[in-house]
C-alpha cells in the first residue's frame, strides 16, 4: 500500500519505517529540512535501538523515503497519517495547531479518496475536528473528493519502539467507515500474528482509549510511590511489598516499580491533558489530580533524602548523578527527574558531575556550558570528588557496582537510588549509607 506520514517524531518515524518493513511504499513529511536531511543519509536523530539499520535498509530500498515537500507526498498515499507533536498548552490541554495544521495541508491537496489516520495523542473530539478541517479546505477549493477519518492510537514505548510497533498486543481502530477499516484490516495484517489485534471502535473511544491506557499505568506508579513514602513511615520494605502483590495476576509485576517519579513525553502529558478534557465538560477528575500530585512530590524526594543527609546543607557539595535520560535506553530528558534532581542541587549550592550512556549531548543542548555541571565519558569519572551519588536512571550499567571503588571515589559514602537498584544490605556492608524509595530506613 502507499502510505504518507506527516510527523519523523518518535511516533511517525517508527510507524513509518516499520509499515515499510511490511513491504509498503511510505513517505514521510516533516517541515524539518536539516531533519529530513539527515534522515535520506541514514542518520536517525533520536537513540532507539534497531532503528537506524531498519530505515538505512527500507531508504536503500526504496521503500521509505523522507521529504519536506507535502503536496507530491500527499498525491502518493492512499493512507496519510497524521503523527505530529501535540505539545501541552499553557494550562496543560494538548495543542492542536500541529495537528489541525497538517489537516488544512491535507484538504488542501487530496484529489481521491484518502484514509486520513491520526496517530498522533489527542483529545477527544480530535477526529471530528480533522474531518471538519479537511472539509472545509475542499469546500475552499469548491471540490468534493471523498475521505475518511479514523483514529488509531499509538502505544509504543521509547527504547522499545521498533519491537512494540512490530509486534503490536493491540491495534486500536477508532472508525465509522466500514471503507477505511477494511483498507486498515490489510494494513495492518502482517501485524496480527496468530490472532486478531484489532480492536475497532468508535472514534472517541479510541482516543480515550489512548489516554486511559497512559493514565492507568502512571496511576499504578503513583499508587507504589505513594505506598512507597507509607512503608518508610512505618518502616516497611516496598520492595518486598511490591513483590508480595504483583504476584496476584489482577495486579500483575509490571509498572508497580516505585521511584525518583515517571517523566517522559507521554504520562505527565497525557494525564493533564485528560485531567484538563474532563475539566472542560465539568467532570472533576480527582483520581488523575492525586496521581500527578503524588509524581510531582516524588521527583524532589532524591533532593529531600540527599538535603537530610547532609543537614539541609548542600552549598558547595559535589553530587555524581547515574542516569539523565527519563529512563534507559533513550536519550530523552522531557520531564525526567534527573532535571528536578539537578536543579534543585543548583539552587542549594551544589555542583553536578554526571554520567548517562546516551544522554548526554541532550543535557548539553537543554542546560550548555555551566560551572556546576560536568558531564563525565564513564560512570566512575563522575565519582570523583564526589560527596554523595544520586541514582536517576535504571540503565544496565548501574545494576552491579564494584562498591568498594565507589565508596573509594566519594567523599562521603553515601547513595541515594531513586530506582532501587541495590540490596540495601549489601550496599551497607561495603561501608555506604545508602537511601532507596520505600525502604524503611530512609526518613
Ligand atoms: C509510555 C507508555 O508506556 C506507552 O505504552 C505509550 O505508548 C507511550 O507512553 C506514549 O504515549 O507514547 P514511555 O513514555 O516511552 O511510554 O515510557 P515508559 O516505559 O512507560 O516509562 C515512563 C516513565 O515511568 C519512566 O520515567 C519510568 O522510569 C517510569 N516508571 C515506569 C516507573 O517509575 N515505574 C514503573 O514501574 C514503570
């Protein structure tokens, strides 16, 4: 099938490369031109694993190709997918203009019946004003050329994106077009393996579904933080409670794993934006409110525990932080707690060495040059001269220190793990302090 994507974000760029892989012809349109650039040379501007060969292979190929130009690329699909940034507004709802935009451009040039697939999070009722945007450019240019709308959520994860986009547990197909879900019924068939992952709908439920799927898992995190900070009350080991319930299959082992807080492009995002849609229809969505409430409190509480050790006094201490990126395997830092740790440091005097295996050229870009930020090639360099080290991000790297040569490096041994890495046991007999979340002894 010819296929179009406007969008070579995380969300546009794995589908396309991965529709392609399928033996479709895609082309994908971003206003970016150094980007798309990049992108004909094989250079993928984000860290995913197994992307680059996979969209070195399909351009080589000649099955995905990459362009600024949007009419010729518009003439090409049968299918045009709308995977643009929808970026929070002022007071947290989603901003459409990139989205509402791409429709404009869309009506502007479709001269037969084209399915057009928002793949991009949006708020409900998205699909409707899409519609009414193409609509009204045809009415502009006094044609009538039939097209549909459907939504159909993306549920990839960073750092996994090339194999949940393969091998997909659900498709989600919001749609009233018997037309259009059967040309995405062949689309995404060598995506069904075994059995039927299409789960088709109306199009509100669909992007609702999306935002239910985002605010249920940061629920669950929330929830374990917040049973996280009752156990160090009362002197409980979260983690054994987290292994006592995720034993129950109802509840399940997976995103009950307490921390420095979630971050990401997706669950602060998503679960304001769904707190601010239920806001504007007069629904007070309290549950969503805790669970943002009860985030925001967990990404300051590496700076609280790091504060208490050394009395509130932070002037002129040095922190090593492991981790930058919002979690592993990505070189992401939107709303990762590494950026709360670190510039709560600053503000108390404090100078950062730190270490991330991708993130690093990202930090730079966020924060450039500054005195009391030293981003260091190996996770011991960041030790060095170090009183206390902060643990942000669960890459691989971190799980098994040699502790001797940390406690050795710092000047103060002490750990603060904002993802429980460690057997606090273990950690203590080498001689550090060490404070995890929930472990009743961090207070
Ligand atoms: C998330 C969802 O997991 C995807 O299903 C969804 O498609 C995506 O958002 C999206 O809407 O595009 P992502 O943001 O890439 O994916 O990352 P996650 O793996 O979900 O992690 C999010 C954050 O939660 C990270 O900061 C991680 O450290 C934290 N987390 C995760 C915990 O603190 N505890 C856990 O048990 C799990």
């Amino acid at each position: 099938m010819k296929v179009t994507i406007f969008g070579t974000g995380y969300v546009g760029l794995v589908t396309g490369t991965c529709l392609a892989e399928m033996g479709n012809h895609v082309v994908c349109v971003d206003v970016d031109a150094g980007k798309v650039e990049r992108l004909k040379k094989g250079d993928v501007p984000i860290y995913e694993p197994g992307l680059e060969p996979m969209v070195i292979r399909n351009h080589a190929e000649g099955r995905l190709d990459f362009t600024t130009d949007a009419a010729p690329a518009i003439a090409h699909g049968d299918v045009v997918f709308i995977a643009v940034g929808t970026p929070p507004d002022e007071d947290g709802s989603a901003d459409l203009q990139y989205v509402l935009a791409v429709a404009n451009t869309i009506g502007d040039h479709i001269d037969r019946y084209t399915i057009v697939v928002n793949k991009s999070t949006v708020p409900v009722g998205t699909a409707d004003r899409v519609r009414a945007a193409v609509a009204e450019r045809l009415k502009q240019r006094g044609v009538d050329v039939p097209f549909d709308v459907v939504s159909n959520p993306e549920f990839l994860k960073e750092g996994d994106a090339v194999e949940d986009c393969m091998r997909p547990d659900r498709i989600v197909v919001g749609s009233s077009s018997e037309r259009a879900i059967e040309r995405l019924r062949k689309l995404y068939a060598p995506f069904n393996r075994n059995h039927d992952r299409m789960v088709v709908m109306d199009e509100r439920s669909a992007e609702l579904t999306k935002y239910a799927a985002n605010a249920m898992l940061a629920t669950k995190i929330s929830f374990m933080n917040e049973i996280a900070n009752i156990a160090e009350h009362v002197g409980a080991d979260v983690e054994l409670v987290r292994r006592g319930i995720g034993a129950d299959p109802r509840i399940g082992y997976h995103f009950i794993y307490p921390g420095a807080g979630y971050g990401g492009s997706c669950f602060p995002k998503d679960v304001q934006a769904l707190a601010r849609t239920a806001h504007s229809v007069g629904y007070d969505a309290r549950l969503l409110g805790a669970v943002e409430a009860v985030n925001d409190g967990q990404k300051s509480r590496l700076f609280a525990l790091l504060s208490k050790h050394f009395d509130g006094n932070l002037k002129g201490r040095t922190v090593a932080v492991w981790g930058l990126a919002f979690k592993p395997n990505t070189d992401d830092m939107r709303e990762a707690s590494s950026r709360r740790l670190m510039e709560q440091l600053w503000d108390a005097g404090a100078q950062v060495r730190a270490f991330d295996p991708e993130a690093s050229d990202e930090a730079r870009r966020i924060y450039g040059e500054r005195d009391d930020l030293v981003l260091v090639a190996h996770p011991y360099d960041a030790l060095e001269g170090a009183d206390a080290l902060a643990i942000v991000t669960e890459w691989k790297a971190f799980r098994s220190p040699d502790f001797q040569r940390v406690k050795s490096l710092l000047r103060t041994p002490v750990i603060v793990d904002g993802r429980n890495l460690y057997d606090p046991a273990i950690v203590e007999e080498a001689g550090l302090a060490y404070y995890g979340i929930g472990r009743g002894r961090s207070l």
